[in-house]
C-alpha cells in the first residue's frame, strides 16, 4: 500500500507542482512523511499488542489464566460467549417505533434531530476548514502562523468523544456483548487514518470539492463490488453513480478566473481524499461486522474512540508534537477555542447520529445528512469567498439531485422488497 502512495507522488514533485508556501517550510511538513512518522508511531503500539495477543491465544490463558488481571486479559483478548445467542439477531438493535406518540410530538423530534445535525455538523464544516487553511495570531506586521499538526486535532475530537460516550454508558443501561476490546482496534485506526486524511486534504483542496468527493464513493464503493464480489445492481443505482460522477466532473473542470490559490485541487489532494474514502470504507464494514455482538452504538462509539486515544497520544507523545500543539494553542487562545469546539461539535453530532437512525431510521437521517452536505457548500463559499462557476453550480446540483434519487428509489426497493416471495434472493444494493 506504501509503494503506491510513494509513486503517485513522484509525477508531483517531478512536474513541479507548486506547493503552498506554509507546506514546504520543511521536509516534515509535506504530506506523504507526515503520514509515515504517524504510521510508525501507531505500529509501535499495535505491533507489540498483537504479539501479546497471540501469546495469550497460544499459552491458552483463557483456561491456565489466574490473578487479578485475569478479567482484563480476558476481556481485550477473549471476550464472552454473548455473540453466540444472539448472532442470529440484526446486526443493530431494533428502531424504536412511537406507539402513542402524536404527530406534534414527531414533528418536534424530527425537527429537533434535523437541526441538532445540522447545527453541529455545520459548525464543525466552518471550524475545520478555519483551522486547517487560515493563520492565526496575524498582524499588520506579522503574517501568524498556520496549525500544521492534523493528528493533534483527531486527538482533541477523539479524548471528547471517548468521554461523551463513556459518561453516557456509565449513567445508562447497556447490553451486553461479548466482543474483545481488541477488535474496536482495527475500526480505530481506519477512522483516525480517514479523518487524518480529510483534515490534511484540506491544505490543498477546497472545501466544497472535500464535500462533493465525499458524496461521490459511491462510485468506487459500486466498481470494488461489481469487479471483487460480483454483486448485481439495479439500474436507477447505474444511473445515479453516472449522474454523481457527471456533477462532480462538472464541479472539477469548471474555472473561474480569480479561484483563490488555495481552491485550486492539487494532485495530492486527489491521493489525500482517495485515501480518506478508502480508509472510510473499511471503517463501517468492519464496524458492520462488530455489531454482530449485539452492542448499542454508543458502546461502538466508546471503544473506537478508547483505542483512538490510545493511538494518536501514543503517536504524538514520540513525535514530541503533542507539546508543541499545547504550545500552540498558549500562544493563540482563539486557536484553542477553535479546537474545543470543533471537538465539542463532534461529539454532539455521533449522538446526534445515533438518536435520529433510532427514533425515524436511515432513510430520513440520510435526507437530513445530505441537505447538510449542501448547505455546508453553499456556506463555506459564503464565508471563505470560494468562487463556483455556473458550470460547477450546475455540477452541485446534478449530484445532490442524483442522491435524493438514490434515497427515493432505495426506500421503493426497501418497500417492494418486503413483497418478495421467500424463496428470491433482492438485488445487492449499496
């Protein structure tokens, strides 16, 4: 996976793409080493816990094992026999369905859920791109100086988000499951990758091409499965992934000629959000695959973020970067409340998340998150003075209508599907 990366970045440096003057200060500062030095610091922990791991399996410990860290071993390494009862069940727990609830009362929590995301992802969209592209402390002397550290800010919103949610499995019920604590491990590290990748894709791509690549993996996510598992797709799928590709080339191709340099997409922003998509994608499967153990989201939610603190402290304490982050956020108080709240909106909107798919399902949630997609363009451009042509408004429009498509069609075939006779098997859809 490394060589890849290391190649695609050669025809960069050979053509003599201009870098942002911020990013080549220094070899440390460019993306592809960045990436390495962090990688390194998270295999110092995950090579020696695996060799752990397979210590344990192989002394048989869960039947020789004794003494007080027993439980502990056990529960990282083993886990309980749980899954085994209840696999058969849905891989998530059912959706609340109101039985006496009235209209009034749905409408008010549908409106609430609606703009809780919205508040809080909306506000996260405008701080994220505020961290990572602007300088702070500038005056009319003195330029400021940008936050470089993309890992520290992962950090900041994972420490948050581990507290939420182990304050909230504390002070509520939570089922039991038998998943070992080592398996949340491997989502972990695919999600701090992911948002690695989407905070340092930032430094050379805009905000609304982040918005609209993100929108548009479903198009890898479809090629992977026709190409790997075989899977069959029904055709409003074909057409709406050609309709996203459409828009998003749309969006691309169009210039205007006082772009800022900052929007303008670079090659390694491209490999940055390839990177993010792919990281992205095996973070919900293999979080699909543990929800077979028949945990409640925000169990997920806590031992993804516990094992992400461990990783990213773990990674910042050997690069000495997380006291020059603290130094950084003395030096500029705005700074610091930037990453507060950045954090504070993150954490708010998993709950958020977890709260609107439980009382109305993913049908709605999805409209909801879309909507926020577009509004989160249509404000960064507001604020940040990102300039859209009418070609690449024409090209936005094309892929949110293409995705209310998808969201239309996909509740038909959810409907149709419940009419299928047992025997048939409903077409694979993404």
């Amino acid at each position: 996976f490394c060589l890849p990366l290391v190649l695609s970045s050669l025809p960069t440096m050979a053509t003599g793409e201009e870098i942002p003057p911020a990013l080549q200060d220094s070899w440390g500062d460019f993306w592809l080493f960045r990436f390495f030095v962090n990688a390194a610091g998270y295999a110092s922990i995950v090579v020696p816990g695996f060799l752990l791991i397979q210590y344990f399996k192989r002394r048989n410990y869960l039947e020789t094992g004794r003494g007080i860290c027993f439980p502990v071993i056990k529960s990282c390494v083993f886990g309980s026999e749980v899954k085994s009862v209840h696999q058969e069940d849905g891989s998530l727990p059912p959706r609340v369905e109101p039985t006496e609830s009235s209209t009034a009362r749905q409408v008010f929590k549908l409106l609430f859920c609606a703009a809780g995301l919205q508040a809080s992802y909306l506000t996260w969209g405008v701080l994220q791109e505020r961290v990572m592209t602007r300088t702070y402390g500038a005056t009319e002397t003195d330029p400021g100086e940008k936050f470089k550290d993309s890992q520290f800010l992962v950090f900041m919103n994972r420490i948050l988000a581990f507290t939420v949610a182990g304050l909230y499995c504390a002070l509520t019920k939570q089922p039991r499951h038998g998943a070992p604590m080592y398996k949340y491990s491997f989502a972990s590290l695919s999600n701090i990758l992911s948002s690695w990748c989407q905070y340092e894709a930032l430094k050379y791509i805009s905000f609304p091409t982040q918005v609209l690549a993100k929108a548009s993996k479903v198009i890898p996510v479809m090629m992977m499965g026709k190409l790997v598992s075989r899977k069959s797709y029904e055709y409003w799928e074909y057409l709406t992934a050609a309709l996203i590709s459409m828009g998003v080339s749309m969006f691309l191709l169009s210039s205007a000629p006082n772009r800022h340099v900052s929007t303008v997409t670079t090659f390694s922003g491209i490999v940055l959000l390839a990177g993010y998509i792919i990281f992205d994608s095996f973070t919900s499967n293999w979080q699909d695959a543990l929800f077979t153990y028949k945990m409640s989201p925000v169990q997920m939610m806590f031992g993804v973020n516990v094992f992400s603190c461990l990783f990213t402290v773990g990674s910042l304490l050997e690069q000495g970067a997380l006291l020059e982050s603290v130094r950084f956020m003395a030096r500029h108080s705005e700074f610091t409340a930037h990453a507060v709240l950045l954090s504070v909106c993150s954490a708010c909107g998993q709950l958020f998340i977890f709260y609107t798919i439980n009382q109305f399902g993913a049908a709605v949630f999805t409209i909801i998150m879309t909507l926020r997609q577009a509004f989160a363009i249509l404000l960064s451009c507001l604020i940040y003075g990102h300039t859209v042509t009418v070609v690449g408004g024409l090209g936005i429009a094309v892929v949110f209508m293409a995705l209310f498509l998808r969201v239309y069609a996909r509740s038909r075939m959810k409907k149709r599907s419940k009419k299928i006779p047992p025997g048939e098997t409903p077409v694979q859809k993404v």
